[in-house]
C-alpha cells in the first residue's frame, strides 16, 4: 500500500487533488492511503512552497497547482 499525503489548507484544489490520486489509484489497482495535512507548519516541514502538495511514500512529488492524471499514474506505479 502507498502513503499519499496531500499537503494544503483543505482548499477546492486540495480536494481535488486528493480526487485526482484517488482516481488514479482505482484506475492503476494501486492501494493507496490518503492523508490530507493541513497543519501549515507540517506542510512547510515537507517542503511544500505552494499548495497543493502530494507526497508518496514520504517523498514530495508535486507542488502547486494540480498534476496530470497520466503523472500521478506513473507516480503510484513506481
């Protein structure tokens, strides 16, 4: 199972991102386990400048704005 954590203040693009990897997951049967970390000094700690953030298996991945589905795929499968 891979840890997905979506670093943001729970904003409409976080919620989307989290939609986003959820959808990716299914479509790949991949099993992931999403956490949403809203905490800001948790999402500075991770490195994230600009929200929303995505990070796999403790390694931050994406930052800012919302990934291509194709890339989060490829992501979940690596």
């Amino acid at each position: 199972m891979r840890k997905v954590n979506i670093y943001g203040p729970g904003c409409k693009r976080c919620e989307s991102a989290a939609s986003l990897v959820d959808e990716a997951a299914r479509a790949t049967g991949v099993e992931v386990s999403i956490e949403k970390v809203t905490d800001p000094k948790s999402i500075a700690m991770a490195g994230v400048m600009s929200t929303p953030g995505i990070g796999i298996d403790g390694k931050l991945v994406h930052t800012g704005g919302l990934p291509d589905s194709e890339q989060v795929k490829t992501w979940l499968a690596e």
